[in-house]
C-alpha cells in the first residue's frame, strides 16, 4: 500500500492506492498545528499497511537532500509551520520511503503522467488559488536546482487602471500578490464568487496570468500549461487567458495551438495525489 499527502496550508489531504492511480481511501484535515494535524494524518495512516509515502507540501520547502533543513517546510508565513521538519515526524512515526517536494510539483508530475500532459515529454503546472504556485516536468524529471521555483512571486507589469498595491507580504504586487483569490477578495471587498459577472474583474486577472505564462514560455518553452486552483473555476479565464497571451507573444515564438497549450487539469483535483503517489512509487521501484 502507498501513501500519499497533499498538505496545503488549509486542508491536509492524505489518501492510499495499491496500484498507484486509483484511490482506495482519502481523508481531509483541517490544517491547524502541526502536532494536531500530524496526529489526524497519523490516525489515517495507521489504518493501513503502508510501504511508502509521497508528501506534496505547501511551502517554501527544503528539496536539498544535502541541506541540514532537508524534509522541512522553510520561511512560511503559515503560523507554527516556519521549520516544521515534515519527513523527520513521517519518519518517527514509520519506517518508510518517504517522497518529498512541492504539492505544484506533485500535481504536475501526476498530470504529466496521466491528466493533461501525459502525451508531451514536458509541462508546467500552475495553482490559482489561496496562493500562487508552479512547477515544471522536463523530460519527465522536476525541476529543482538550489531549491524548487517559486513561480507565484514573479513580477508583472501592473494595468493602469489597478491601484491595488498587492498583498505578499514579501513583494506586494507581485503575480500572487495581485491575482491570487484572497487578492481578488481584498482588492474589491467581497468574495471572488460574487465577481463572477464582472468581467472587467477577470479580465484584470487574465492580464496578469498570462503575462506570467508568457515569462513562463519563453524561459522553459513546455509543451502544456496545465492551470488550476480554485480562482480557475471562473472557466471563461481559460479563453481570457489565451487570448492576452497571444496579445503579448505577438507572433514572436511559435507555441502549439492555445487550445491545446494553456489548458485545465484532468485529474479532477486528484492530481497531486496521484502524483504523490507515482512519487513514491518510483521509491520503492529504486529500492
């Protein structure tokens, strides 16, 4: 049995499979602290017999397996979390192949294996939501140099028109301080849901991601950009998206066509299980 841990700043989301695609059990956890959420995950766990478990975290992480930090969630502004040595309290409690990266990297992997991107050698995952985060399959590895990408805290070009001054608390307007969901909710008032009929307010929003994926495309030239994250349910983005994409690019790279290049997940959110689990599959086939 493999494991798989999704653990995002709001919910944890742990699950096991046997054959490393179809969920035989899930449970959602409220993120609190870590001793209260680790001893709910524990709790799933202990159900099963597990012989390795993938974790797609929420971060900034430490990816550097020759860092002294290795396994820990890093400089997080999540409350109790900042150097919460994740693998380390995994580890404690069993004596496991433990997977480890980004929850972007891991829904990336599971969509370029089997969603979106399963018939290209690379792509891009991209996560609207709560936060801003992306990752990237190059030749079916991830990739992470000194650290993962932190792909939400790039800049873009502010509109004219936005007096919004962003909420990073790093950067202010930076892509996740201006397009992110709880950006969208602090700049007009009310929750994203209600600015469903404003398009000028999605129009703002797919100004500023596709001024992202255009950076994107020219820096690491992907075959897929796979967009999802809750910001992304307002579907018209997709078409917003790909059309100010083409604006920018004005002709100057050939990329496939659009309706195949910036396209939705196909994972049903179940994405970044999957590719937790693939992850620590490809563990146990090494060991």
């Amino acid at each position: 049995m493999i494991g798989a841990i999704e653990a995002g700043g709001t919910k944890f989301v742990c699950a096991v499979t046997e054959d490393g695609e179809k969920i035989l059990d899930k449970v959602m956890i409220a993120t609190t602290t870590p001793a209260e959420t680790l001893q709910k995950v524990v709790a799933f766990f202990d159900c099963f017999s597990i012989h390795a478990i993938g974790i797609g975290s929420f971060g900034p992480i430490d990816v550097n397996k020759d860092s002294p930090h290795y396994g820990y969630i890093t400089s997080t502004p999540k409350v109790g979390w900042d150097y919460f040595n994740f693998i380390g309290s995994i580890r404690e409690k069993y004596k496991v192949h433990v997977a480890w990266t980004t929850d972007v990297n891991a829904s990336a992997y599971g969509e370029y294996h089997k969603g979106a991107a399963r018939d290209v050698s690379s792509c891009l995952y991209l996560t609207v939501g709560t936060g801003i985060g992306g990752g990237a399959i190059i030749n079916g590895n991830i990739l992470e140099g000194f650290s993962h990408p932190e792909m939400g805290h790039i800049l873009v070009r502010k509109n004219k028109q936005d007096l919004f001054k962003g909420i990073c608390p790093y950067h202010e307007d930076c892509l996740e301080g201006l397009a992110s969901g709880p950006a969208i909710e602090a700049r007009y008032g009310v929750t994203a849901t209600t600015l469903y009929n404003r398009k000028d307010v999605w129009e703002l929003i797919a100004d500023y991601l596709a001024q992202a994926i255009f950076t994107y495309t020219l820096a690491l030239r992907v075959e897929k950009v796979i967009i999802g994250g809750g910001v992304m349910n307002h579907t018209n983005l997709y078409i917003m998206i790909r059309q100010k994409f083409k604006q920018l690019m004005n002709d100057y790279i050939s990329t496939p066509n659009l309706e195949e290049y910036i396209v939705a997940p196909a994972l049903n959110d179940e994405q970044a299980l999957i590719g937790c689990f693939l992850l620590a599959q490809d563990l146990l086939n090494k060991n």
